[in-house]
C-alpha cells in the first residue's frame, strides 16, 4: 500500500487542478519585473496581509534571510527564540552571509518568548555590544498558535524599545484558521490582524497551503526593495517564475480554508493515540502532533513504522504533520499502524 507520509507538510504534491493552473500561466522575466503572475503574487498576498508590496522568493529560509539582512546591518543583533526556524534551523545565515548576531532566549510551550527576558536582552547603546535592532517571533511554532495578546504586548515592548518586528509565519494560514476556529470569523481577516502587528511578515506556500515551491516577504515599499537586493545577492532571483506563482495564487484561491481539514485530521490521530502506555500525546493546535516515546519504545520507532508503512520524523519525540496529501481514512489506517507499533 502506498505509505502515508506524515514527515511534513512540505511533501505535498500539485493537484490536477493547481498544474493546471501552472501549466497556463502567463510568464515574463521576473528579474526584469515583467512577470506579470509573479506580480500579481505579489500584489495579492501583499493586500491580504495589509501591507505595500512582497516579494516572491524560493523559499522560507530565504524569505527569513532577506528580512533579517533588511532590517539588520552588519554588527546589528536579532532577538528570537532558541528553537525558532530562523535560528536554529536555517543554517546559521543571519550570522554567516549577514554578520548578524543572533541572541536566542528559550521559548515558552506556546512558542513565546518572556517579555521580561526580551527587555534584558536588548542591549544598551555602548560600544561593546551589538546594536539590539530586531524581535523576530514565529506563528505557528512546532504546530502551536502564539497568542495574540502577547502578540499585542511583545509588539508594544519592541516599540517602545525601539525595535523592528519580523514574522516568521510560514504556517500563518494555519494560525489563522486555527484562530477562526476558536473565536468565529473569517481566516483571511485573521491572518491580516496577527500580521498587522508586524513589519515584515514571511509566508510559505509550500507547506499546509500545498503549492511545490515558493514563499513571499512582505512590508513596504522600501523595505522590500532592499529584500530585492538580498534576493538578488542571494542567487533568488527566478525568471519565467509564473509558473511557480501561478501555483501560489491557486492555493489561495483554494486551500486556505480546507486547512481546517488538516487541523480535524491531526485531531483525530492525537486521540486515536490515546491510553497507549509509554506513549504522551501532546494535544495538537493545528496540522502537528507530537508522540514522546518512553526510552523503550523510542528505539528504532521510526524506522518499525516506516517499514509498516507510517513516514514520521523524530526518536524520543514523534513529529506527525497533516496537509492535503492525507485523507480522514488515511489516519484511521496511520492510528491502526502507530498503534500496533507503539
């Protein structure tokens, strides 16, 4: 039977109607800025997220990059979480290709950062320290919603400290819908509300929302201009690109507010593993759920439910991500096989 991949969001493939649209895209030289598709990407996400302009890039690492190198100057230092993308799984680029300085603080279950632990951080103007420029968050972090009244109150503390706020919402949607699910309301409209509070919001496409490639940065005017810079420096730079943007505006049009599908479904699979001794189920927020294993049943776990035809990441701890690729009996038969293993 064909294996039932839960290892990440990132490994969905086109529907027929997303190549589609793909395959009839009107394209240009995006590097020229005569893409007309990529423009149109770019205007639409930008308005949706209330701001005056984005950029399409290949991906949320270098989304990340660009916005950090925009807002940071050689010698400049980032706040951010210590298991925040942006730090700790992005290679280190801030530090390698932008001599910025990262100064991680641990995060919080929900992903916040302490605000107190954030005001210590910022560091006094004295020539011995790097200069305090950026407070970067993430939303949804590890599949958990960062709420909005910290939002809200981390924002006024970066203001009033005199610091930029960036975005790494690579699952924003996910939040989003999330969000609209607990408090009513439309998902686009909150989607706009926690980017609000931003300066520069970064966005995938190539996650829960299922397009093959792509993300966007997005802040003003000028912003994204120095971004296009980075983009550029940072071999970003694509040509007849509207064949990947065409990708990105379908899944806009289209798979947004199936999400709460993938949010059901990781429910599901976090109760049907329930009572299983050695095995804790952390309550999912939205497309990821997360098994601890006892030591014991730890050992070659992933490796037992690839063979039964489960693909998962992790050891001690199991990370099992829902998207579009994996169907209500899809779980059923991944709970079946989890459990018999575990």
């Amino acid at each position: 039977m064909k294996p039932i991949d839960l290892r990440s969001d990132t490994v969905t493939k086109p529907t027929p109607a997303m190549r589609a649209a793909m395959a009839t895209a009107e394209v240009g030289d995006d590097v020229y800025g005569d893409d007309p598709t990529v423009n149109a990407l770019q205007e639409r996400i930008a308005a949706m997220l209330g701001f005056e302009a984005a950029l399409f890039v290949p991906s949320g690492t270098m989304s990340n990059l660009c916005a950090l190198m925009s807002h940071c100057a050689r010698g400049d230092e980032y706040i951010v979480g210590q298991m925040a993308h942006t730090y700790r799984w992005e290679g280190g680029g801030a530090a390698v290709l932008g001599s910025i300085q990262p100064q991680p603080l641990a995060q919080q279950p929900d992903g916040s950062i302490p605000l107190a632990e954030i005001e210590a951080a910022i560091k006094p103007d004295d020539v011995h320290y790097a200069r305090s420029r950026l407070l970067a968050l993430e939303n949804t972090w590890g599949g958990q919603v960062l709420p909005l009244p910290y939002i809200e109150s981390a924002t006024a503390l970066a203001r009033r400290r005199g610091l930029a706020m960036h975005l790494d919402g690579a699952r924003l949607f996910n939040a989003a819908v999330a969000t609209a699910q607990a408090a009513g309301g439309d998902a686009r409209s909150h989607a706009r509300t926690i980017a609000g509070h931003f300066d520069s919001v970064s966005v995938c496409f190539s996650k829960g929302l299922g397009a093959p490639v792509g993300s966007a940065l997005c802040g003003s005017q000028d912003f994204i201009a120095r971004a296009h810079r980075w983009r550029k420096m940072a071999g970003g730079g694509m040509r007849q690109a509207g064949v990947l943007a065409a990708a990105a505006l379908h899944a806009l049009d289209h798979h947004v507010d199936r999400l709460d599908e993938d949010h059901a479904h990781a429910r599901a699979l976090a109760e049907g593993l329930q009572d299983l001794p050695g095995v804790t189920v952390l309550p999912p927020q939205s497309n990821i759920v997360f098994v601890d294993l006892a030591p014991p049943k730890a050992a070659g776990a992933v490796e037992r439910l690839r063979a039964a035809g489960v693909l998962c990441s992790g050891s001690v701890r199991l990370r099992l991500v829902t998207h579009l690729d994996v169907s209500a009996a899809d779980i059923q038969r991944a709970i079946a096989v989890l459990r018999a293993t575990l």
